[in-house]
C-alpha cells in the first residue's frame, strides 16, 4: 500500500507546469473591482439609452390608423378646423411648398390645448415605398377675440362708442350711453359739444373727472371728414360740421362767420340745440375737409383759453355761394367745452 503524498514532496500535481499556469491566471482584486465598475457604467449606459431607442422604435411604428385615430375634427356647429387653398400639395422630390393655411378655432377645448400640423400621402395617390406620415411640435392656437375689443387711434365718427378710452364694451358706461341713444362716437362728440352737462350726467358719477378728460380727449382725435349739415329756418340758415359745430351762419341777410359766432350767442345756442334735436332731417352737404384733428391735437379746449383754434381750413359747399375760413375761440360755448 503506497504511502500518502505531500504538497511538498516531489511529484506531486503543482509541480506540473499547467497548474502552475492555472494558478497565474486567476484575476487580481484590483481586476475584479475594475471590471465591475465597467459592467455598472455600461448599464447605466444603456438605461441612459433606453428612452431614446423607445421613442425612435414608437416613431417608426406609427401606423396609418393611429395617425387618422389623432385626427382632430371640428366643434360641432364650427366650419372645418383647417380652412385654405393649399390643404392639398403635390410632394416632388420628397419636398412641397405649403402656402397659407388659416384656423377657424382656438385650441383651449381639446385636452392638451395645442394642436400639431400632420401631413399624410392622399390614399391610392401612390403606390411605391410607403411613405411615412409627418407631424409639426404641438403648439397653441389663440383666436382674435380680444382685437375685437380694442380702441381705435384715432376712432372714427361711426365707431361704436365703446371704442374710446374708458369706455369698455358692455361695460356701465357702455350700457347708459346706449340708454340714452347714444352708440357711436359721433353721437358722443355731439351732445359733449351741444351739453357737456348732461353728457357727463348720463355717464353718472363712476365717470371721474380725470377719465372723463381722457375719454373726450381720445374722441376728439377723431377725424372729422369733409361732410357739413344744414339747419334752415325762415330768417337763418346755420351750416355744421359732423360734432354740431357751427361752421356758417346766415342770421337776417347777415353773415356770420364763427369768429363771430359770440355776438350772437344766446340766438345761436338756441339754434343748436334745436339742429342737434333734427339732426337726422338736416340737409347734408359735402365740402373741404374740416379736420381738427391735427389742429387740436386731442388737448382739451381750455388748455387754448388764450388762442382760438381753428375748426375750418376750408369751406366750399356746393350749392351756396360762399367760401369762409373761420375761426372758433376756445371759449366760445359751441367748440370742445368740459
């Protein structure tokens, strides 16, 4: 029976050149901790690049239906969401030029409040390689509703009231002037011209004094144009000008013009509210522009207590004999007058 074998003794299995190579090879501490490190950041890699390869992957398997799923149509009673004359484009060589395209509707009613622009091949137009369908990055669509209350600068004589400054459509203000008859900007420079007092008034006391300087002063930028009106009685005749102004008078045979105006102010007073009561039955006539606009700058009339103002460049009436250039003096009871 042979006796037991020793590591150390001679022969003995690490004394063979192959264990011996085994036993070279084994990885180092420090190799282990190394590849371990790698293996963690090539992990941390790839879950850096998951997202990613998850959004081409989708992207590329976008389907035809997925695309008319996400179709979004118009609101019950509303025209076609897309309206223009280039909903259809012809595609040449992978490129199409898209003219103007219009929204009829805002997008604050669908969930996400946005809207894409998805382009597709008409069906049975083509019938080579599939070609994909595209979609812009969503976006928000606002309608035009807040111009539609904006003021104008200058208004114009016909614009509804609401237009001038510290006016608001709807709006208390708004509501007694319509009460009142007064709905256009016109109608407001009449009777501020004619009786400032019961215009203000109207407006009640909500209407201070400091919004009422701006609302007359937004007004009176308003154009006057090139139209006069013609109050006839047996021993007058008065020419206006759009607001009321007196522009002409002739009183028993005599003429006035409107520097002369105050020396008949109590006959002329009376005359005026009497045309501003038949404003709609007076004869209508067309001559030179009588634009203050420029001369008065919008400044209320008794910052010009010491300078007349001019509210005439021009006037030639075409059925009367006369041509006046007149002048108004800012205290004269018929001009601007707070």
């Amino acid at each position: 029976m042979a006796g037991k074998r020793f590591l150390d003794e001679p022969g003995s299995e690490l004394d063979r050149p192959g264990d011996q190579k085994r036993m070279r090879r084994r990885p180092s501490f420090a190799s282990v901790i190394g590849e371990a490190v790698m293996v963690n950041s090539l992990k941390n890699f790839c879950l850096a690049l998951e997202p990613m390869l998850r959004r081409v992957v989708n992207e590329e398997m976008e389907t035809n239906e997925e695309f008319n799923r996400n179709i979004v149509k118009e609101r019950t009673g509303k025209r076609p969401l897309l309206a223009g004359d280039c909903l259809t484009v012809n595609l040449r060589d992978g490129c199409a030029a898209i003219g103007d395209i219009e929204f009829t509707d805002n997008s604050s009613w669908i969930r996400s409040r946005k809207f894409r622009l998805g382009v597709r091949v008409v069906p049975e137009s083509y019938q080579g390689v599939r070609i994909r369908e595209a979609i812009t990055e969503a976006f928000v669509v606002k309608d035009h509703r807040g111009e539609l209350y904006k003021k104008h600068h200058p208004p114009a004589l016909q614009d509804e009231v609401w237009r001038l400054e510290k006016i608001g459509k709807d709006g208390a203000f708004h509501k007694k002037l319509a009460a009142a008859r007064i709905n256009t900007v016109q109608d407001f420079l009449k009777l501020s011209v004619v009786d400032p007092r019961n215009l203000k008034g109207i407006l009640g006391p909500g209407m201070s004094e400091k919004m009422w300087e701006v609302a007359i002063k937004h007004a009176r930028t308003c154009d006057l144009g090139s139209k006069h009106f013609v109050f006839r009685r047996p021993n007058c005749t008065i020419t206006f000008n759009p607001i009321c102004q007196i522009v002409h008078a002739v009183i028993d045979g005599n003429s006035y013009s409107t520097e002369e105006i105050p020396c008949i102010t109590i006959y002329a007073e009376n005359m005026v509210r009497q045309a501003y009561v038949e404003w709609d039955s007076l004869e209508e006539i067309v001559g030179i522009s009588s634009d203050t606009r420029l001369l008065t700058q919008g400044e209320p009339a008794d910052q010009y207590s010491d300078h007349p103002q001019s509210i005439v460049k021009s006037f030639q009436p075409t059925d009367h004999a006369y041509v006046e250039m007149g002048n108004l003096p800012s205290n004269s009871r018929f001009g601007y007058s707070n």
